[in-house]
C-alpha cells in the first residue's frame, strides 16, 4: 500500500481516507506478518473437483479415478490368469525341461524393467491389436500392468499352494473328490491368505509404476471417465501427472503445493488399497483357523 518514490516509502493511507478501503491499511499495518506466513489447511475439494486451467486451480478427482480404474483393471485382469497358471504348474504340470524353462521365463519377467512392458504394450496392444484404433485408453494400460503384475503373482500363489500340507489333498481324493475339486474346495481356499500377500504387493506395484502407463493410457489433462468410457478413452493418472507436473508444466515452481499433494494422495491410495486387502486377508485367514 505504499508508492516508492526515490528510496522512500510513502504510506496511500492519505488517499483514501474517507473510503471503505481505509481500514484496509490498519489491518494490514497489524497483521501482515501473519498474513503471509504459510498456515497448514485441508481443502476437501482437491480430492474431489476437477482440474482447472491445467491444476493452477481446482483439483485431481480425475487423476485419483484414472489411478484406480488402472490398478483395479490390471489386478482383475491379472488374478485370474496369475492363480490358474499356478494351480496348472502346481497340480498339473510334470517336471520336466519344458516346465522349467517357463518357471525361468515368469522369474526372468519379475526383473523386466517396466519401461520395457510399456514399450511391449504400445506394440502389442495399440499397434497390433488396434485396441480403440490404435489409440491410447485405461483398457490397454490396465492390460499393460496387468502383464507387469503377473509374475509376482504367479510366484506368489504357486509357493502359497505349495505351502498347503499335502495331507489335504490326500484327504479329499480318498473320499472321492476329483482333482479339480480338490483344488477348487480344498487347496485354494487354505492357500488364499498366500494368494492375497502377493496380490497386495502387486496392488501397490501397479498403482504406482509410470513408465507402462505413459504409452498406453495416460494423458496429462482430462475429465473423469465413467466406468463404461474406460474401454475407449485415456485417463490422467497420478504417477504420470506427478511426473509432468514436476518437469513438463510450465508453472512447475508456482504449483509445488499441487504437486506434493498429488504425492501425498497416491501413497495414501496405495495405503488403503493394501489396508483393504490386508483386511481381508486377515478376515480369509480367521475363518480358516477357525
């Protein structure tokens, strides 16, 4: 509220002296200080409104959605295919050089860097499936960090069935169960707490990798899909924009607050997704017991 005029401050209170604006200088003259020191708050409306002028305002509802359609959709994906896989090289599989070399390959998978399942991704599922036309969407990056996960679940639930004892199974085909219904009824449920370690783990690993969704779903501005737009449309997600909000904006140092929210949200993502699972687990495990 002051003019420099040559190295002195002159007070404007003169000004406007008479106008609503006058107690304005009081206010500030007293209480300026503490105006400007930085003050912790919680503004609920960053979990949950969009973005607005590229996240200068407004908040990351759509980047949280995008996060979660990616990391549900590759463990509904990978599940299945990471259990039946194991039961098969468990229960069904003979030893012999062929079974080897698989259990070489999904060990040798677990190691890939993710840059190279994003790479595959963009080639397999965009180029040459043409998945929504060769366009980016949450199906292919859910698929993409599908195929990330599934060795760590493969590995997981095949120790997991071995750790069932073996009297179990020699229990339900004396009494006349078939093999699959001793698997079905008999073994997954006693290894289902194992099941679930590995799931968790691979929960934290998908919602969290950047470099598979880059090719294949992300997209640094967008609006929240339905869950039906998922099929056809790419998503923000929160390890891709922490990334370009940090480097590629270009307000990058005006919007740090942003930026360490959208970090601190993808961790407390990662925490319930693993707490619910976690939950589970235990509850699976208690019911088993007894």
């Amino acid at each position: 509220m002051c003019i420099r005029d040559s190295p002195v401050l002159v007070p404007r209170v003169e000004q406007f002296r008479g106008t609503h604006l006058e107690p304005v200088f009081d206010i500030l003259a007293r209480d300026l200080v503490a105006m400007l020191r930085p003050r912790w708050t919680f503004y609920p409306g960053f979990l949950t409104d969009k973005s607005v002028d590229v996240h200068v305002f407004g908040g990351i509802w759509a980047e949280v959605l995008g996060t979660l359609y990616l990391t549900l959709g590759a463990v509904l994906f990978a599940v299945p295919v990471g259990v039946l896989s194991a039961i098969y090289l468990v229960e069904y599989a003979r030893e012999n050089a062929v079974v080897g070399f698989i259990r070489s390959c999904i060990s040798t998978l677990a190691g890939v860097p993710s840059i190279v399942f994003g790479l595959f991704g963009l080639a397999f599922f965009l180029n040459t499936l043409q998945l929504n036309g060769g366009q980016r969407s949450v199906l292919a990056g859910a698929l993409t960090l599908a195929l990330l996960i599934l060795p760590v679940i493969i590995r997981a639930a095949e120790e997991a069935i071995r750790a069932v004892p073996h009297t179990f199974k020699e229990a339900s085909l004396s009494l006349g169960a078939s093999r699959w219904h001793t698997v079905l009824n008999v073994i997954l449920p006693a290894a289902l707490p194992g099941i679930l370690t590995g799931i968790v783990i691979s929960m934290g690993r998908a919602a969290g990798e950047t470099a598979p969704i880059i090719f294949t779903a992300a997209v640094s501005v967008g609006q929240p899909l339905q869950v039906w737009e998922t099929l056809n449309h790419a998503t923000p997600a929160l390890p891709w924009n922490i990334y370009n909000l940090c480097t590629e904006h270009e307000a990058a140092a005006e919007i740090r607050h942003v930026q360490y929210g959208m970090v601190l949200t993808l961790v407390a993502l990662v925490l319930l997704l693993n707490g619910t699972a976690i939950f589970l687990r235990a509850r699976v495990s208690r019911r088993l017991t007894g």
